[in-house]
C-alpha cells in the first residue's frame, strides 16, 4: 500500500473536487457520445450490411491504442519536471489533440480513415484521463477518498446523459457535433488547469532514465502486490459487463427490442437519462459513506450483484419498458460501484511515487473489455443469432466481479 501525499487546505479541496466534477463530466461527454451514438452511426452509414463486424473492428483498434497508452503516459507524467507540474501539461496537449482529430474524424467516408481518426481520438482522450486520474493521490487525503470517488463518479453519469443527448442533437451535423465536443474538452481542460494549478515539479528528485528501468516498471509483481491484481480483476469484469450493454445500445433497440433506426436514436436519450437518475441517486451518498466506514469492497459486491440482476430483466421482457427497467436498476447498480472505485484502486497502489503509472496499468482494466466487448458480441450474435447470450454473458461477468474482490486484504 502506498504512502500518498497529503492533502491540500480543505477549502482548495472543495474547489478541487469541483472541477474534477466538471472534467469527468467534459471527458465522459465525449466518450459516451462518441462509443454509443457518432461511431456507430457513422459505421452504418459507410457499410449497412457488416456494421457490427466493422464496429467491434474500430472499437478494438482503439481499445488496443488505449491499452498501451495509459500506463505509458502515466509513466511520463511521473517522470515530468516543469513548473506547471506533472499532470497539468500532458491534460492540456491531450485535450488539444482530440479536439483537432475530432474535427480530422468528422469528415471520414470510409472505414479505414474513420478507424485511423477515432484510435488517434481515443488516444488523446485516455491520455488526458490518465494525467487526471493521478490527481486523486496526488493533493487527496487517504480518508477523503470515497467522497472523490463519488464526485467523479457523478461526473461520469452526467456526463454519459449529456454525451448521448447532445450526440443525438447533432447526430445529422457530425462537422458541427465533433467539433462543439472537441472544443468543449479542450476548454474543460485549460479551464481545470487554471483553476487548480499543480504543483512545481522541477525539485522532485527523479531516476537517471534507462530504457531497460523504464519498462520494467511496467511489471507489478502479483506476488508482492496481489491486491493491486484483485482490484484490476474486479473492475475488468464489471467493466465488461456494463460495455455488453452500453457500447451496443443502437444495436440492442433494433435488432433485439425491434424499433426503428430513427425511435432507436430517439431513445438512447431518455433511456440514458434513466440510468443517470438511477446512478445519481447513490454515486456522492455511498461514496461519503464508504469513507465514513472506512469500507469499499461491500459496495463493490452490492454493486456487482445489482448489476447482474439487472441484466435478468431483458431477458424475461424484450421490450421498450424493459429497456427502462433495465436502465434503471443497472444505473443504481452501476452508481454505487462507481462510487468507490477510484477510493479502492488508489488504495492498492504499490507506490505514490509511481501513481499515474499504476493507475495506468489499472486503467487496462478498463479498456481491454473496450477491446474485448465488440469481438465477444460479434462472436456470441454469430453463433446464436440472438443478444440473449450477451445478456447472459453480462450476469457472469457481474457475479465474477463480485468474488474478485473477496481476496483483498489491504482494503476492507
């Protein structure tokens, strides 16, 4: 477990969990507009016929890209000397490059060019996210974790709503869409920079670097650190349950509920709004909770068997009031989990001192089911005709999370 650094004066705490709010916010925008409404959309319209084959195939190049670039740009923000700090540059160069390869992608009118357009964006985004996330270990004090944890947690679901609806708003203006989304992360992030300055980091003392040490760091040793591997197991799970659902939306309404291409679009609004309200209502609330019981990993189960429950219910109704059923429950189970895991994962960090390296190798846990998620529907839709076997998969991977986080010792 890692020894983190103190937090700031309580007043400039506040201030800060505010703009992280509204950067998790600016950052979940673009993801969900983008991964459930434009990309999808945009595919269809360059290949009808093999749109679900030639998403999962931009979806997993991008995942990959992601992959590789948390824990690399983690471990360059750890090593960044400058007086604007560690973090600071690398939010404000991310956010300018996905604001210009938003616009770049915009224009695309075949699957390659889309493909080499949306895995730069991707890029850029999780880069940006990365430097973000180290803040937490960074100017957070250990017993204010889960109430950070739920702040960005809000910011997600807010940001999910507003992503969809204002993607859906500008769903027959993509020029104008991308490029309103690509100018609204560039602001948040100069915005954020301005108001929460980081620290100097040009007295931090800093290894000689070598290739050989760089990449070794990479290695976290499950032997050592066994913790640090239960935590990136149970969020893979959950994050792939809830990609089974979420990134397939679209296809979901049409293919499985049956609605129109034009009544899908219309409902991925409300429907995500559902799931906002649902996940609102727990996200703060448990995250101030967890802190004041000194407890994550019982939120996570809850959250965990929430989450598979929910995912019983378009089975047994295949319908639009299913759908809803489900938004809402799997919100409430999605909030609750979301509510606590930055506060558990920056809990099993091996060293403060390596956190966006760390946090980056967590983030893997993220993306691989990104990757995963879109080759694993194609393959169970090929197989049984039907998004049963997705549904099914989904309660698996959610009851598999839930045990994951059994084995963890260094977190109650």
């Amino acid at each position: 477990m890692s020894t983190l650094s103190p937090a700031l004066p309580r007043t400039t705490d506040r201030r800060l969990l505010t703009w992280m709010f509204v950067m998790n916010a600016a950052l979940l925008t673009c993801y969900a507009g983008f991964m459930v409404i434009f990309i999808p959309d945009q595919v269809q319209q360059i290949d009808p016929a093999n749109k679900v084959g030639n998403l999962a195939l931009v979806m997993t190049a991008s995942s990959i890209g992601a992959i590789i670039i948390h824990p690399l740009i983690g471990a360059f923000s750890d090593r960044t000397r400058s007086r604007f700090g560690r973090r600071a540059p690398w939010m404000v160069i991310s956010a300018a490059t996905a604001a210009i390869m938003m616009v770049l992608l915009s224009g695309a009118a075949d699957l390659w060019t889309l493909g080499v357009y949306w895995v730069l964006v991707m890029l850029a985004l999780n880069a940006l996210a990365t430097a973000q996330a180290a803040i937490v270990p960074d100017r957070i004090a250990r017993e204010r974790f889960g109430a950070a944890s739920g702040v960005l947690a809000m910011g997600t679901f807010l940001g999910m709503g507003l992503g969809v609806a204002g993607a859906g708003i500008f769903i027959n203006s993509l020029g104008v869409g991308y490029a309103t989304f690509g100018g609204m992360i560039l602001i948040a992030a100069l915005l954020f920079t301005v108001f929460n300055r980081d620290f100097s980091s040009r007295d931090m003392e800093v290894a000689p670097f070598r290739w050989k040490a760089f990449f070794s760091s990479f290695w976290v040793d499950p032997r050592s650190y066994p913790d640090f591997w239960w935590a990136f197991a149970g969020r893979f799970l959950l994050i792939l349950a809830y990609q089974s659902v979420q990134s397939y939306l679209l296809y979901i309404l049409r293919d499985y509920i049956g609605v129109s291409d034009e009544a899908s679009t219309a409902l991925s609004t409300p429907l995500t709004a559902v799931m906002l309200v649902g996940a609102l209502a727990t996200a703060f609330a448990v995250g101030k909770l967890s802190d004041r019981l000194a407890r994550r990993k019982v939120f996570v189960i809850i959250a965990s068997l929430i989450m598979g429950s929910a995912l019983v219910i378009p089975l047994l109704s295949p319908t639009v009031a299913g759908m809803f059923a489900l938004a809402a429950v799997f919100g409430l189970g999605y909030g609750i989990y979301l509510s606590v895991d930055a506060a558990l994962m920056t809990e099993v960090l091996p060293t403060a001192q390596a956190a966006a390296k760390d946090l980056g190798i967590l983030n893997i846990a993220t993306t691989l089911p990104q990757a995963l998620t879109p080759v694993v529907v194609w393959a169970l839709i090929s197989l049984t005709g039907s998004y049963t076997a997705v549904f099914t998969a989904g309660i698996v991977c959610a009851v598999a999370g839930a045990l994951s986080v059994l084995p963890i010792r260094s977190v109650r």
